[in-house]
C-alpha cells in the first residue's frame, strides 16, 4: 500500500522561505507510471494545486505561483519536496503531497498525504 | 484556466436519499474530470476518475455522468460515512478544483 507522508516546518515568518517534503512509501517514486504534486487548502476553503514533478525531473507549476515554486525530487531517498519563497499570511495553508496517476487518462490524484499545516506569521 | 463551478453549494438530504451533485466547466474538458471526498481533518479520497470510473474500493453507490462540460456525481443511497464536502476536478493545462459541495444530514 503506498503512502504518503509530509514532512516540515509548521510555523514560517513572512518573507521567508517555506521548505516541505513528502516521503513516500511503499513504491518507487521512479516509476514512470507517476507524477508527484503539491496541493493545498487553506483553512475552509478550496483546494489549489501548486505543482508536480515528473520521474525524469520535468516540472509544471501553477501560473499564480510559479515566481515562487520549486518543486524537486530525491529518488535515492524516494523522497520529493516543495520551497516556496517570499511567503505572506496568504499561503497558510495544509499542504498535501499527492500523486498523479498517468494510467487514468485524467491523471486523477490517487493517493494523498495526510497533509501538514503551515502557519506563516512572525 | 478552465473554472469549475459545483452546484449546490450545500445539499441537506437523510440517510437513504439520493443525492445529486453538479459540477460544470467553463470550456469543454472532454472527459477529464475526477470526483474526490474529503471529511473534516481529513485528506482528499478519489472516488471517480474519467468522469464516470470508480477508483478502487469505492462502492458502487457512486457513480459519475458527463462529457465536455457538464458532469454529474451521484450517491444512490446516502450512508451515514457519505456527508462530507465534495470536489470536482480538471486537468487541462493544469489541474484545478472546483469549490465543493458540502453534504450534510438533514
């Protein structure tokens, strides 16, 4: 059974730099047949996708946030990780890791972390 | 970006009842769009993908409708663990969310 665990900071001073990862277990983070992304959702709200990173290092991120972004990935530790620079208030936020599965021709997000909350304020 | 709109944004319904979730697009997202619930402190589950294929043990109360830009998520008979909120969602150039459907007893 795969899964996924977040990792990281729960509190981050406005300007700073937001740093999580995501460990996963119970499968290869190299397998093609996936791309791993961050989601998140602040608190009563929606959700927002903020990335994803292919096994081959490719990335994607989302146009409102992609100043900001990074998204990388450890295979040796099957482990992948977000930064988000210059955060404010406005990205508090639980963070979710989760992967895509590219056997679904949506690429539906079939697993989930259990995701971790992110305070920004000084 | 393709905008998701979801109706109702609450629906009240019993145990038992059927209930009928609307999610549309702003522009045609073929058959691309997943269904996901989500409870209270809890992460996201996939209950559809493909608009109408249900992910692995999700029972067979839920089933999806749809193409292009109208969808639709429907539980048959409401058990007690199915009020939560419920999002739509798309890929297109990158995937976005709709705003939810909260189901709760009534």
């Amino acid at each position: 059974q795969v899964q996924l665990q977040e990792s990281g900071p729960g509190l981050v001073k406005p300007s700073q730099t937001l740093s999580l990862t995501c460990t996963v277990s119970g499968g290869s983070i190299s397998s093609g047949s996936y791309y791993w992304s961050w989601i998140r959702q602040p608190a009563g709200k929606g959700l927002e996708w903020i990335g994803r990173i292919y096994t081959s290092g490719s990335t994607n991120y989302n146009p409102s946030l992609k100043s900001r972004v990074t998204i990388s990935v450890d295979t040796s530790k099957n482990q992948f990780s977000l930064k988000l620079s210059s955060v404010t208030a406005a990205d508090t936020a639980v963070y979710y890791c989760a992967r895509g599965n590219l056997s679904t021709a949506m690429v539906a997000f079939d697993y989930w972390g259990q995701g971790t909350l992110v305070t920004v304020s000084s | 970006e393709i905008v998701l709109t979801q109706s109702p944004a609450t629906l009240s319904l019993s145990p038992g009842e059927r209930a009928t979730l609307s999610c549309r697009a702003s522009q045609s997202v073929s058959s691309y769009l997943a269904w996901y619930q989500q409870k209270p402190g809890q992460a996201p589950r996939l209950l559809i993908y493909d608009a109408s294929n249900r992910a692995t043990g999700i029972p067979a109360r839920f089933s999806g409708s749809g193409s292009g830009t109208d969808f639709t998520l429907t539980i048959s008979s409401l058990e007690p663990e199915d009020f939560a909120v419920y999002y739509c969602q798309q890929r297109s150039n990158w995937p976005t969310f709709g705003p939810g459907t909260k189901v709760d007893i009534k």
